[in-house]
C-alpha cells in the first residue's frame, strides 16, 4: 500500500478528526480463517478477516445473523468447538502471538487474563447453584489463585463499577433480574482486569431503560479504566454509544471497516449502507429502508462479490472476481468493485 493510503487509514481509524487519542496498537488480526466441518459440508464462519484495535478504543461489529460474528469472537478468544476444519491466521494481543502458543500456555497467559468474554446468555452462563458473589470471584480463585478473602474484595469492586449491589453477591442467579444478571457477567469478565472485553449482544433480551444503563456502565468502565472492548450486535444505534470504530460482516467477510464517525454517517458499501439505513432516526425525517433477500449459505458462498445477489448497485465485475479493500476518501476500508477507481488499493 502506497505511503498516502496508509495515512489516511491512520487517521480514520482510531486516531482520525473526532476520534478519541489512544494509545499503541493492542490486537492485530490478519489472514484470519475458521470453518467447522459438517454432515452438509464445511462452513465457512470467519473468512480471511483482517483487523487492528489501539489501547482504549472500542469496536462495534456488525451484521446479520450467521455472518461469522460471534465465530470471530470465539476465534479470538480461542473457545473453539470439536468440529473445527480449519483455524489458521495471526492474532498477535499486547505484542504476543497468541496463535503460535499453546493451548496450557493460552489459558494461563491469556484468556481472562488479558482477554476476556460476555456471553450472550446472561443466565445460561451463570451457573444456577452457586451464588453470584463466587461466580464473579472464581477467574481470580482458578487464574491467580488468589486467597478467598482477596478474590471476594475485587468481586465487590468489580459489582460496584458495573452498578451491581453488594448485596446481591450473596443471591442466586435466578433472583436477579436479566439485568444485574447481565451485570454480574460484566464484572466477572472485568474481575481480572483484562485489557480487552469482547461482548456478545451485552444488552439483547432487555428493555430500552436497561439497555441505556450497561451502555453507561460500559463506557464509564472505558474511561475510568482505559478498558478496549469489541461489542457484537445486531442494534446499531445502541452499538454506536460505545464504538470508536465500525467493523461490517457479511457471509464470513469483513466488508467495511472505519472510524465509527465515518461509519454510522457516511457508510460506502451497499450492505452498510442498507444497515444504517434500517435504523430510525429522531432528527431526520426519512423512510426506512431494508435490505432484500437473504445471506448466502456459508457452505458454498457464491463467487465474485458475495452480496452481489442482494445488492442494487451490482454490475458485470461483481460477478465474476471478489471485491478487495480499497482507502476510501475519509480513510475507511470497503470491499467493494463501486470504488475500484477512486480509492487505492489496500494490501
């Protein structure tokens, strides 16, 4: 990539007009691949995918259901099923590879440690008989092996910076409400002061007025403790509360990815554009739109352009070779053949 490219791409993400200044590089993800093997065939779940986050920032990823979000969570974090066919790339987190290590020495270096993870389930990830207090102290008991008392105290802080009652420690899951549920998974995720939190739809199943006080908790949780996150939703308006950068799946591939000022506003590839597009607006007096069609299947996805089925704009060139990354004039990436002669080429 040409000297210019690479400066525009570094001031659109993390670092671009508007954007918060943050530190160094924390999580860099190339060539990443996972597919799971079938009775129907291989699945394709996280296809090639290329990304970076800097030190305190935040990253929404976004996309339909079965676009390889939630895989590419549990790429990162290694929490892989039996069935894998092929996991392969590089993930390099806070200057380590972590792909070159092995499973022992990712448990006990990395995973909720450095990385940590909110499950999408508030109460399938708690356990029913045990109460809440133990749940959010066991990282700290199991990974450090700390003394019971110790453990308990920094559960405590961990409830209080989420807004859970100390109190509600000494309860069982099923007497909480989905949210302080959802909020006892948050500190336990946060208990071992991690430097990164990746959150699988933190806020799906709740009311509004719960959804708008996680968001608040999780962005006082940034500031306070410089804390990076990668958040997976569906909800659009609500991911871009936290999100200083926009990464855009579609059918294992990501797509679009820039700063969350330029991707929430000024969206280049047709399919992000149909997602923003769906979301209604309080100041803007516009129709909503949507998006026609269903993904492919990630058993055999189609050639050339995978959104090209769906996609108004498509022309000859989206049949036939799959789109690259090009810079976009604010510094975004976007696959996709429409900027073949406006935007660089990205390697």
């Amino acid at each position: 990539m040409s000297e210019r490219a690479e400066e525009v791409r570094t001031l659109a993400i993390g670092v671009g007009k508007g954007a918060k200044q943050t530190g160094g590089e924390l999580l860099r993800v190339r060539n990443l691949y996972l597919y799971f093997r079938t009775t129907r065939g291989v699945v394709q779940a996280v296809d090639n995918v290329s990304f970076t986050l800097r030190e305190g920032c935040s990253a929404a990823v976004l996309g339909e259901s079965g676009c390889g979000k939630t895989s590419l969570a549990r790429a990162i974090l290694r929490l892989l099923p039996r069935n894998v066919a092929r996991y392969e790339g590089e993930i390099i987190l806070d200057g380590v590879d972590t792909m070159k290590l092995s499973e022992e020495a990712f448990r006990e270096q990395i995973r909720w440690r450095k990385l940590s993870m909110v499950s999408q389930a508030a109460m399938n990830a708690l356990n029913p008989v045990l109460r809440v207090g133990f749940q959010i102290a066991e990282p700290l008991l199991v990974h450090d092996r700390m003394p019971k008392e110790k453990a308990y105290a920094r559960a405590e802080e961990a409830a209080r910076l989420v807004g859970l009652p100390v109190d509600f420690l000494q309860r069982y899951p099923f007497e909480l409400s989905g949210g302080m549920r959802q909020r006892a998974i948050i500190a336990m995720a946060l208990v071992t002061n991690p430097r990164l939190i990746i959150l699988d739809e933190p806020t799906s199943a709740l009311d509004v007025l719960t959804q708008a006080n996680i968001m608040n908790a999780l962005k006082r949780i940034k500031n306070e403790l410089g804390v990076s996150f990668i958040l997976i939703t569906h909800d659009v308006a609500t991911s871009s509360d936290l999100a200083d950068e926009v990464l855009i799946m579609y059918a294992g591939q990501l797509v679009e990815y820039s700063h969350a000022e330029t991707g929430y506003r000024h969206p280049l590839h047709p399919y992000a554009q149909g997602l923003m597009a769906s979301v209604p607006t309080l100041r803007e007096d516009r129709s909503l739109e949507f998006i026609p069609g269903q993904p492919p299947s990630l058993l055999r996805p189609p050639t050339g352009c995978r959104f090209k089925d769906r996609c108004p704009k498509r022309f000859a060139k989206c049949e036939e070779e799959p789109p690259v990354f090009r810079v976009g004039e604010r510094g975004e990436l976007v696959k996709c053949w429409l900027y073949e002669q406006t935007g660089e080429r990205y390697e």
